[in-house]
C-alpha cells in the first residue's frame, strides 16, 4: 500500500456519536417552517457566494448545531489534510499507487516549477500538451488542416467511453449556445446502433475521427474506431476520393484519424501518426479528465479561449476549496450535509435538477463521478467499511422532471437530497406575449424548492373546500431537503466551477468514509467476463463453460438469431 495514513473509522469517534444523540433528538422534531420561523437570519448564514456561483443551504435539514458537529467530524477525519495531500501530490490512490493530480490539469502556466511530483513538473507537462492541443485545434478550425481530397474538416467523430465521453459530450452540449467550429458527433456505446445513428448523412471527406482511450486497449472505443475506420475507408473508396492502394489508404487514415492516448505503439499500428497523439498522465483518472486531453474535439469545436475560460472556473474552485476554512467551505458543507442524509437520514439516492437545458447532460457525467468514485465497500486500506457509502445521483432537467417523478420526491417515502441548479440569465430570452418566458422557467426552480421545503398542511388543503376523504392525498408534509446554486450566465468559467465543485464534494464524503475515490476496480469484472462469454456465441465448447443461466440466453440467442 501507498505510504498514506489507515483511514479514520469515523463511526467510532465521538464526533459521529454526537451526531447520532443529535439525529436523535431532531428527527421527528425539526422541521423547516420552524426553523424559518424561529431564525429570521437562517438564509443569510446558510447562503454563501463563490465567484459568479450563489449557494443557498437554508432548505436542507440542519440547524446551527448539525453543522458544528458535522464540521468536527470532517476535522476528526482529516477531510483537510487529506485534500492537501492531494493538492500535493501524495499518493491517496492506494490500490494503484498514485498521485491524485486532476487539480493540476488547470493551473496556470505561472504555477511551472512550483509543483514536482515524483520527478515531474506536472504544471510543465500539461502546458506543453495544452499547447499542442490549441496549435491542432487551430489548424482545424483555420482549415489549414485537411482531409485527403483537400477539403475542409466541418465534423468530428468523437469516439470513447465512461470518462472519455461522458465528460466531452456533456459540456459540448452545455456551451451549445455557444459558436463552433464544428460540430462533433460523439459514440460511446458498443452497440452497431450507436455508430449507425451518428454517422448517418456525414461526409467522410471532410470528417476528423479523435479516438479516446489512454492505452489504447479498451474494448468498447477500439471496436467502434475500427468500425468508424471501416466507414470511413469504404465511403471514401465509393465516392471515388481514394483508390484501393496501400499508400493511399494509410494517408486517408492519417489526415482523418487523430488519438487521445499515450499508447504511441498501438496508434501507429492502427495507422494514425504519433505526432497527432495527445497523452496524459496516470495521475489523472477517466472520470476527472475532461480538462487534459479528453477534451479535444471541445478545443476543436469551441477553441483554445473557451477551454482556458473553462479551465479557470475549475481553477478557482480549486483554490477557494483548497484556501477556505472547513466551517466556511460551502464545498466541504455540501460534502458533510450529504454524509448527514446518507449516514443519519438514510437517504439512498441524490437528485440533480438543471433548470437549465443545457445541462441536460450533467446528471449523467455526475454519476460517473460519484458513483464510480465511492460506489465502494472496502476502505483504502483494505479493510471493509463501516458505514452506508455511496448515493445513487439522478436527475432531469428543469420542468421536465417535474411532470415525470417530482412525485415521489414531494410525497413519497423516501428522503431524497435534491441539488437544484439555475442562472439568471439565458442566451436565448423570449417572450410569451408580455410575459418573460425564462422568469416563468425559474418561477418553476422557486417553486419547487419552496413546496418541498415548506409543503401543504391539511387546514390548507380544507380550506381550498377539498372534500374530507381526499384531504390526505393533497396534503405535502414539507421537509424536503434541497440545495439551491444560482449562477449568473452559464459561461464555460461557470461550468468548469460546477465540475470541480461535485468533484470535491465527492472527496470530502470519500474521506469521511475511508475510500478512496479514485480507483474503480468494480468495473473491471464484467468486461473480463464479456471477453470470455463472446466466443460461446459460436463456439459450443466456450458455451458449455458458462453459467446455466448464461448458457440459456446464448441458446435464446442462437435460436432466434437472424
């Protein structure tokens, strides 16, 4: 194991004790109205402003006290050393032995010299490929760089998955207001499905393919570029832009084929030239790289200028995470309030709710995050854990969730955290009549959060002249937990702000469970298992090796198979 301290069982220390007595003595007593009632002040202390982000706590289920004792136990824990060993460089990823460095993807250039781990001026290094990126970004965007038949790139096929997709594909889509260069097409999935839709009505002559994947290996994105080659190849060849020759084919795949990987022997194999390979490092983990070289065709599509405006808002959630005392760090609180729900409330899943279409994606790049990053029962040293880990994160954007499961939050059984997010303006205003149509949008953020707080008493619904028998189906208990972030635009700083706050949201609640975040060996299992099951589709002898269950779906399979 890493030289790294044994993680602080934080069940066994007083701070959860008291915890515990003061769950105890609130549960069935504390509720919103009352402590909106009783502390005309509750808003201002529970509201905190970082840069051009607004947060407003007051709605979740935590008093004064909840929080010093919540705060205690993160300092019990060391959440605070624990994140300036990882600001460091300190090997925190035991399993792997590694460096914990994504917070270095966005320092600046002036940080160069000041941050060497194990020998590497990590600040140094991703400038130096930073820079690559922009000069190729550049050229595409300039038209300087060109297909085989000398036209000009308008589409890029962007081919990875897990932290190599989700991450691009979901702020490709937030900036969407913004211009581009052109447009990226992005396939993750391994079903022929994916690749069918996405290439559909797509020139190969003026088509750029970036395939993603640090080594090189990973089944998914290496099936998919050798069936994006194939494509690629044959619509060339039928449009007459190449012939079949050898010299040919292989300049088709050079000025069409770009890498993201350090693998330089397997992309010269696949025949795309190591000069345009773009690598990173493995102190950075699938899910926290979006802003190294994953983030590719976002350069090529939005430009060098909006990657750095984006790389700045991950910077200053850095260091205002970094810099900020515990009882004053609304990410540290975030973090801790999260561990109250999951640990004391018993809540199981986490809602996260854009009033914002842009962001339709974020919930999804967040269950990567959280889940892959504390989906764990072992701690990092080995040892099992002693509590619940982990949240199920979900969520839908704006006003369509609510007519889909806002149902179950407002009166169902379950204690369900909800993070609501919006901004004040949009780069799409509009009018219905006289009425601005973006004001009613968030007339909806308010109101939710304040139904879910506050609720319906059963005088009120009677008082509406509801009939006695139906008066318990309109009533809405209330006490409904939620965090309220309001930006003011959403702008590539704005985003990059988001990102790293969920980021280390997810390490404070790792770090008060002991696990460390950043492997992600339960994903490992099922893909050795799918290289072993694929023979058996065609192969009786690997068919009789497998499962009694396994082995009636394949013959399911072959029997109906087309």
């Amino acid at each position: 194991m890493a030289n790294v301290p044994a993680p602080i069982d934080a069940t066994q220390t007083p701070e959860w004790s008291s915890l515990q007595d003061h769950y105890a003595k609130m549960k069935d007593t504390f509720t919103l109205k009352k402590a909106f009632a009783n502390d005309p002040q509750r808003v201002k202390k529970l509201s905190y402003d970082v840069n051009d982000l607004h947060f407003d706590l007051s709605k979740n289920l935590v008093d004064d006290e909840t929080l010093r004792l919540l705060v205690a136990l993160g300092k019990a824990v060391k959440v605070e050393e624990r994140r300036d060993a990882m600001f460091s460089g300190v090997h925190i990823n035991t399993t792997e032995d590694r460096a914990v460095l994504h917070t270095a993807l966005r320092r600046p250039a002036s940080d160069e010299g000041k941050f060497i781990v194990d020998g590497q001026d990590t600040v140094k290094d991703v400038h130096e490929v930073l820079d690559r990126m922009y000069a190729f970004a550049d050229r595409v965007r300039s038209g300087e760089w060109k297909g085989v038949t000398g036209k000009q790139i308008t589409d890029v096929i962007s081919i990875g998955i897990g932290g190599s997709d989700l991450g691009p594909v979901m702020i490709y889509e937030a900036l969407k207001s913004l211009p581009r260069a052109v447009d990226v097409h992005y396939v993750s999935n391994i079903d022929p499905n994916d690749m069918a839709e996405k290439v559909k009505g797509l020139d190969p002559e003026t088509t750029l393919v970036i395939v993603v994947s640090k080594t090189f290996t990973t089944l998914e994105t290496l099936t998919n570029a050798r069936e994006v080659r194939t494509w690629m190849l044959d619509q060339l060849k039928a449009q007459g832009a190449i012939d079949g020759s050898e010299a040919k084919t292989a300049e088709a795949i050079e000025k069409h084929f770009v890498a993201v990987s350090t693998n330089a022997e397997e992309i010269k194999k696949f025949g795309i030239d190591p000069a345009n390979a773009f690598g990173f490092w493995n102190w950075v983990g699938g899910r926290y790289s979006v802003d190294a070289a994953v983030g590719l065709s976002l350069i090529v599509a939005y430009g060098p200028k909006v990657f750095e405006e984006l790389l700045s808002g991950f910077h200053a959630m850095d260091t205002y995470f970094l810099e900020t005392p515990l009882e004053e760090n609304v990410v540290a609180l975030m973090g801790l309030i999260n561990v109250w729900y999951a640990n004391f409330y018993g809540a199981e899943s986490h809602a996260i709710l854009p009033y914002d279409q842009y962001l339709h994606r974020f919930p999804a790049y967040l269950q990567q995050l959280t889940m892959e990053s504390n989906g764990k029962s072992t701690r990092w040293d080995g040892t099992p854990v002693t509590s619940k880990t982990g949240e199920i994160y979900w969520g839908e954007p704006g006003t369509n969730g609510q007519h889909s499961f806002y149902q179950l939050i407002h009166q169902g059984t379950h204690v369900i955290p909800a993070d609501f997010i919006a901004f004040v303006n949009t780069p799409n205003p509009n009018k219905d009549g006289d009425q601005d149509v973006h004001e009613v949008f968030l007339a909806n953020f308010l109101a939710q959060t304040k139904a879910l707080a506050f609720g319906k008493t059963a005088d009120e619904v009677r008082a509406e002249g509801t009939a006695e028998w139906m008066v318990p189906a309109r009533v809405f208990e209330g006490n409904r937990p939620t965090t309220s972030i309001f930006g003011e635009e959403l702008t590539p700083y704005a985003l990059g702000e988001l990102i790293a706050l969920y980021e280390h949201i997810t390490f404070v609640e790792g770090t008060v469970w002991g696990l460390d975040s950043y492997d992600q060996w339960g994903v490992e299992l099922g893909k050795q298992l799918a290289k072993k099951i694929t023979p058996a589709f065609h192969d009786d002898a690997a068919l009789a090796d497998q499962d009694a269950s396994t082995k009636a779906l394949m013959n399911y399979y072959r029997a109906h198979r087309k």
